[in-house]
C-alpha cells in the first residue's frame, strides 16, 4: 500500500469519526429537547423509536451470539450501545422532572459516544485494512519476521495485524497465502521458537487478531511436529456461504470437514469438481505434511453432505497423502446390468468382466494368473447373489476352455442349471468328498504327463503342448460340507492340499460359503493362498462379526469396511414428516450382487453383472453365456482315475458308510462308470506306447522310443510297437 493510499485510507477513518460525532451532537441535543417539551409528541416518539429499534434488535443478536462468545459479540454491543444509551436517557428523561439534569445527561452522553466512535467501528476498520491490504502495499513495519513477505503488501499487512494481537504470543506466521488474488480469505502456518511448541490457539483469539467472526476461522494441526500450526480464515466464504451470494468450498470444507473431530481432519481441500451427466461430486483434498495419510470418516462424510449411510451414495479414495470423496446424488449401485457372453470371455490374460464398481468402471475377475491358475473364495448369506456369481465364474472359465466340476452341500436351483454345461455337478457330502479325491489323484496323474517336446513343467497359461486342460473345482456350502460326521474332515483336508499345491498342475479350488471361520473349513495356511492367488469376493455377510471375519487375513484392519445394509435407496422421511405420522414409501431396492472385490489388499464395491435364472427363460439366458463345447478331462486322465476307483459314479452310496446318507443323486457330463480293479500285470512295450501316446497324441516316433526304452524294454522293442500301433 503505497503512502498516498494509506493517507487516504487514515482520511477516510477519520472523515467517518467526525461525522459520527456530529450525528451524536445533534442526537444529544435532541435527547434534551423533545422529552421535556411533550413527552408524547411525534418528535419524542420518533426519537423514543429511532433508539429503542435498534437497541431491542442488539440485545436479540447478542443473546445469539452469547452462545458462542468470540469477537464478534464484541462488536455487536460496542455498535449496539449508542442507541441502547439514548433510549435509556430519553425514557429517564419522561419520568424525570425539569430539564436542567437532562440537558447535563444529553450532554455527556454525546461527548461519550464522540470520544468512543472509532471503537464502535473497530471490525469494520480491521476487515478495511484487511481489504486496502488485497488492494495494494501495505506500510513498512518492523514485525522482527523475515524477508519472506518483500513484495507481498497483503502478507505484510497480515503479520503486523498478528504481531499487535495477544494470541501471537511469541509465534510468527509463515507461507502466508490468499485463496483468492483479490479476496481477503487467507491460509498461514504459525511456528513457535525452536523447542517450544505452538500453544493452543483458539479460533476466538484468532478471530480478534484479524477483526473476523470466529466461525471463518479454521485452526489445523500438520505434519512439522508440535512446533508448528495452521490456521484458515475465511470470512469472505463465510460470507457469501450465509447470504446466499455464492459458495466457497475451500470455506465448507475446512469448516465441515477438516476440523479435528471432523469427517477428514487437518486435510485441505485442493478443488471441487462437478459431473453433472452422472450426478456425481468429486472433491480432492491432500494432507499437507506428505508422508501423513488421511483417515476419512465415511459416516461424518455422509453427515456433513447430508446424505444417508445406508443409502451408499458417498465414498472416499486414499492415495498417499491425498483424498478423493465422491458423493453420487443417487446410489450408483442401483443399476443392473445385464451379463452378456463378451463380459464372461476373458481376456489373454485372464480378465473378465465380473461386476461394476461404485464409481461406474468394471471389476474384473480372473481365470488365471502369469504363473498359474487363479484360485477364488466367494462369501455372502442367501440371497446375496452368491449363486448367480458362480454362474458367471463357471461360464469364465467356459469361454476360456477350461474345465469345471462343480458341487454343492444342498441343492441349490441356479446352480442346478449349470449340469449341461460343466464336465461334472452334484449335490452333497459325499459327492464333494469323491470330487475332491479325484481333483488331489489328478495332481499326481498330471504331474507325471509330459509336454510335447517329452518335458514335465508346471502348468502356465498358453503352454504349448499342454497335455491337458485346466480344471477348476468349485463348492458351495463349503463350510456346511466340512462340517458332515462323516466326511468333513477329509473335505477340509482335500481342499486344503487342492489349494497350496494344485495350481502348478492346473487345477484351481473355489470355495463358496455364508461364512468364513478360520479353523473351522478354512484353515490359515488355505486363506493365505486363496489371498495371494485370487480376487475374493464378499458379499453381504449379514452382520459387522460375520463381515470381520470374512475380511480378517484379507485386508488390513483398518480397510475392513462396515456391514452391508438390509437395502438401499428408496424415500426417507425427515423427522417432521414422521411426527405428521406419514407413512414411508416401500420404494427401497435390494441389494443382491452388491458387495467387495479385494483387489492389491483393497476392498472395492461394486455389484456383479447379472443373468435371469428365475424366469422361463432361465436356461436360454444361461445357455448365451456359454460356448457349444463342453470340456473335460482327456482320455489318458480318465482312464487313469478309473484304475484308481475314483471316476466312478460319485452319487452311488458309500459302501463303508451304512447310513448311505451322505450324497444326493445328481447328474455328470462325463461317461462315467463302476470302476473294477485292474490286475496287476508287467507292462509290455506296446502298453507303455499306447500308454506315452494317450498323454502326449502329438509326439513322433522318436519321443516314443525314447520316452519308454528301459525296465526290459528295448528301443527295437519299441520301434516295433510303435510301428504296429501307428
């Protein structure tokens, strides 16, 4: 500010004083006047008004302001007390006789209010000098701070109004930075001296410094060490945000939002932005200290937006040290989507379309990985949506060509309409039980098929001259099975060795259950790599103790997320519509599908694609899903577990079980049939041929001879049976 500007500005103050004083001259001389001359006359009742107004409107506003008592309680009796005074004298003035006392308390009267008119407007002059300080430079002062506010009129004009105010105490203000070029909100660190600490500073003090209410003032903590504070003024966002004029989100948020105790405390807003195709709000605010990250509150959020936590319309993203908080003006997780067979084809590296997330991307799953099959773990009570996410996974793997045996503990209707388009499905106990024997027998079988090339490698995808294909083994009801008298231990035992070690050899274990209890079905080295190797998805679990431990092992603690509502959306009555005794539209939605995919350690929400499997056309929208082609297992495999008795029919009763109540009859794409034990004979040259060649049907006569010469048998041996089987 330059010294013809502040001259102008010192002008003004007292340009404004004198003629406040002749106004509280000619007020004193009329307080003398008209009471004595006729009390009940229209220039006394006028006067009586003029003053009475007023004052009746101070004292309301002071009592608001009592509440809170800052600053501007202050100012609003100073501005309030010259009309409360002259009100007093005139009414004393009525009831008192002669004039002589009134005239020498009209007099003094005037003289007070003179002599105090500067105070009475002492915020309008601090909130001047803050706005003549936006305007240009401000005069030389020596504040002791140093040469960080050269060329900055508006920062210097700041520090000094720090330095002459008690709360500054022996702290200096740093990095003094305006929100706006030509506002007078402003942000500025406060340091203490070294080894000293930053004493409590109160949003009142502060107000005083700066001549502002105290509800512009935001005090933050930040990541320098107790030595150091933030604090936020914001009286013109104040302002505008309470008359309506305008909207300042910087001012809203560091209010609502980043106070301590607040939704996301000490994070400062970066910028707003609005999509108003999709009805979504994003707003982006970062910690200032870098390795801090922040910690919102989704239920505070939902508060300060004003929107329901049930309703699942708000949402925060953490990236280091900053916050993204996307409010949707609609639950975005509303819409169904329908699954097509492009969704359920997965890519070259394994992605598929599972499901859309909160913020309107796809999920996607996995069939398999760079270094093996994926493995999967699907949580979620009855009707959640859990049977029509097998679905989509089994025609995955479908369009993948792969293999799947599918089973569950009961009988389950939806899954049921999986039988002509898998390799294998049952129901119960002992099925499970025969399934995953036969799954484990295979690990062996497999690993001793070679490629090709006469090689024995463990299973990647696209490996060329792969002998077989890869097979996924999934159960519903899991935890249900591995509780059965009979069979449960050996089902837990199974799945358990089915998941460390069948992925090298292709075969992947996908459990499904209403519940997720560590030791009891799952035990801890099995989370661990259903974990590391797939993309568990939770579904509603019911409750916070069921969705704990669905969660425990998956994610850390801290992103373990709250319970699933019963549903979403729909009208809510406010609390005056409720005392009218309005009765709440029944326009809520389900929320089937809905739930978590863990993705990098995250939960994410989202809600899987859809399929119709309760209508008429229930097998005809299955069926679109899926490719012509059913596959199972080869020739060389089936033959394989047969001789072991474990290809058999697996709903046939238990021999060593007199209950026989262990399964349920159910259907097999597979031929199967009542495998007899082989007698035990010396394999000749041509069966261990006829043997090399069901595994690897692409191998030359060469591979042949070498791959059986040995144990007795001779390469001409060889050759000559080669030569006849081919």
């Amino acid at each position: 500010m330059s010294m013809s500007t502040a001259a102008a500005f010192g002008h003004a103050v007292r340009r404004r004083a004198r003629l406040e004083r002749a106004v509280y001259g000619a007020a004193a001389l009329g307080l003398a006047i008209a009471p004595n001359a006729d009390p009940t006359g229209p220039a006394n009742l006028l006067a009586l008004g003029a003053a009475g107004v007023p004052a009746a409107f101070t004292v309301w506003r002071g009592w608001r302001q009592a509440e809170s008592p800052d600053a501007g309680l202050l100012k609003t009796a100073m501005r309030g007390l010259p009309c409360a005074t002259a009100a007093v004298l005139d009414v004393s003035a009525v009831l008192t006789s002669g004039w002589l006392l009134d005239a020498v308390l009209a007099a003094g009267w005037g003289a007070v209010m003179a002599a105090l008119a500067p105070l009475t407007r002492a915020g309008t002059m601090h909130r001047a000098q803050l706005a003549l300080a936006a305007a240009g430079p401000a005069p030389d002062h020596d504040s002791g701070h140093d040469d960080e506010t050269d060329g900055d009129p508006f920062g210097r004009d700041i520090l000094a109004m720090w330095d002459r105010a008690p709360v500054s105490g022996t702290t200096r203000l740093m990095n003094i930075t305006r929100h706006d070029s030509g506002g007078v909100d402003f942000s500025a660190l406060v340091k203490a001296p070294p080894g000293h600490p930053v004493p409590d500073l109160d949003p009142r003090h502060v107000a005083a410094a700066f001549g502002v209410r105290a509800e512009a003032v935001t005090v933050l903590t930040t990541g320098h060490g107790p030595g150091w504070a933030e604090i936020v003024v914001t009286p013109d966002a104040l302002d505008a945000a309470e008359s309506g004029s305008g909207e300042d989100h910087t001012a809203w948020w560091a209010k609502k939002i980043a106070r301590p105790g607040k939704a996301v405390p000490g994070a400062v807003l970066e910028y707003r932005t609005r999509d108003t195709a999709r009805g979504v709000t994003h707003y982006v605010a970062r910690m200032e200290d870098e390795t801090e990250a922040p910690r919102p509150d989704i239920r505070k959020l939902c508060t300060a937006v004003g929107a329901d936590h049930e309703d699942l319309r708000v949402f925060a993203h953490v990236d280091r040290n900053r916050v993204h908080v996307m409010v949707c003006d609609i639950p975005p997780l509303e819409a169904v989507n329908i699954a097509t067979r492009a969704d359920v084809t997965p890519n070259a590296e394994g992605f598929w379309r599972l499901g859309v997330s909160y913020n309107g991307t796809y999920v996607n799953g996995r069939v398999h990985r760079p270094e093996g099959i994926a493995l999967g773990l699907v949580g979620g009570v009855s009707g959640s949506g859990k049977s029509q996410l097998i679905v989509l996974c089994v025609a995955a793997d479908a369009n993948a060509s792969m293999t799947s045996w599918v089973a569950t503990e009961g009988e389950d209707g939806k899954i049921a309409l999986l039988a002509p388009h898998v390799d294998r499905h049952g129901v119960g106990a002992l099925y499970i039980v025969r399934m995953l024997r036969a799954a484990v027998a295979l690990m062996d079988i497999r690993g001793a098929m070679p490629r090709a090339d006469g090689r024995r490698r463990d299973w990647k995808p696209g490996d060329p001259g792969c002998p077989y294909r890869a097979l996924t083994v999934y159960v519903d009801e899991y935890l249900a099975a591995t509780k059965h008298e009979t069979y449960g231990e050996e089902i837990a035992q199974c799945a358990e060795l089915l998941s460390v070690k069948g992925r090298k050899y292709g075969l992947g274990f996908k459990a499904a259950g209403q519940d997720m209890k560590i030791d009891d079905g799952f035990t801890t080295t099995m989370r661990n790599q259903l974990k590391a190797n797939s993309r568990p998805t939770i579904l509603n679990m019911g409750d916070a103790a069921a969705t704990r431990r669905a969660f425990d092992g998956l994610v850390a603690g801290e992103h373990i997320p709250d319970p699933l509502p019963g549903e979403y959306g729909g009208t809510r009555l406010s609390i005056e519509d409720r005392i009218a005794g309005k009765e709440t539209p029944e326009d809520a939605t389900g929320i089937g599908g809905v739930g978590w995919i863990v993705v990098k350690g995250k939960p994410v929400l989202m809600r899987t694609l859809y399929v119709d499997l309760s209508g008429d056309d229930a097998e005809a929208n299955l069926a679109a899903l899926f490719p012509a082609t059913v596959h199972g297992l080869t020739g060389y495999e089936i033959r394989a577990l047969e001789d072991q008795g474990l290809l058999g029919d697996w709903n046939a009763p238990d021999p060593d079980d007199d209950s026989h109540d262990g399964g349920h009859r159910a259907g097999g794409s597979t031929t199967t049939r009542t495998a007899k034990p082989a007698k035990p004979h010396r394999a000749t040259a041509a069966d261990k041929v006829a043997a090399f060649l069901d595994m690897v049907p692409t191998a030359d006569r060469q591979m042949a001879i070498d791959a059986v010469t040995g144990d007795g048998i001779t390469p001409d041996a060889a050759a000559a049976a080669y030569d006849a089987l081919t």
